[in-house]
C-alpha cells in the first residue's frame, strides 16, 4: 500500500465514509503505515540535552554553540559515550562528547540539542511505488 492510499484510507475513516467499503486489513495497513510515519517523525527531531543525554554509546547529529560567537548555531556529528558515575543534580549518568578536532578548535563548545543519524539512503528505498 502506498502512503498516498493509507493518507486516503484515514481520510475516509476521519469522514465516517470508509467502513462500508474497506476491509479490516486495509485499515489496520493504513493504520500501521500512519503510526510508522509518527514514529520516524518522533526519531527524527531534535532532542535538548537538558531534556535528555543518549543511553548508548554511538554517533549522533548534534547542535553546539560556542561562547566566542554566543548568536550563531552550528550542526555536526560526533560519538556519545555514557558514562558509570551518576550526576544526581540532573538524575542522569555523565557522558562525554567525543567531538571532532574542527568542534574543538572553538572555545567552550556547549552541545545543545542531538538527535540520532539518519539511515543511508538506498535505491531500492527510494524506487518504491
């Protein structure tokens, strides 16, 4: 089923039009395709720091400021490790950026806000109908 069917599909439903002419399954498929996109959508935005720090060691799309250009907002990546001792002031694990050299180069970088890495973008992903 395409997104523009399932969008379809949920219109109808949201109208009261569907349910005398569609099967259960392709409502729960429209259904299932909705809840994906609310999903992808919810991994896909940008998550303060004060909110919350990564559980996991891995690499992630980050924001960082720096205090010599205190109006200015840059985006990067760069590896998050976890770590063992527990801050009880802000009820979360320390962790560390592992920032790449050109992040370094500036002075008191503050990372901001992150957010996990896009996947890669693949053909046959791209070719669906």
């Amino acid at each position: 089923m395409t997104n523009e069917k399932a969008i379809n599909i949920l219109l109808a439903i949201k109208k009261g039009t569907a349910l005398s002419f569609l099967s259960d399954e392709a409502i729960a498929r429209a259904v299932d395709i909705a809840i994906s996109a609310l999903e992808k959508q919810e991994q896909d935005r940008w998550i303060p720091c004060k909110e919350r720090l990564p559980e996991e060691y891995g690499e992630y799309r980050i924001t960082w400021k720096t205090s010599s250009d205190p109006g200015k907002r840059f985006i990067g990546d760069a590896e998050y490790e976890p770590g063992l001792e527990w801050d009880d002031a802000h009820d979360r694990f320390f962790g560390e950026w592992l920032l790449e050299d050109y992040v370094k180069a500036y002075p008191d970088v503050e990372v901001t806000a992150w957010k996990p890495l896009p996947e890669p973008y693949t053909e046959e992903e791209h070719d669906k109908p």
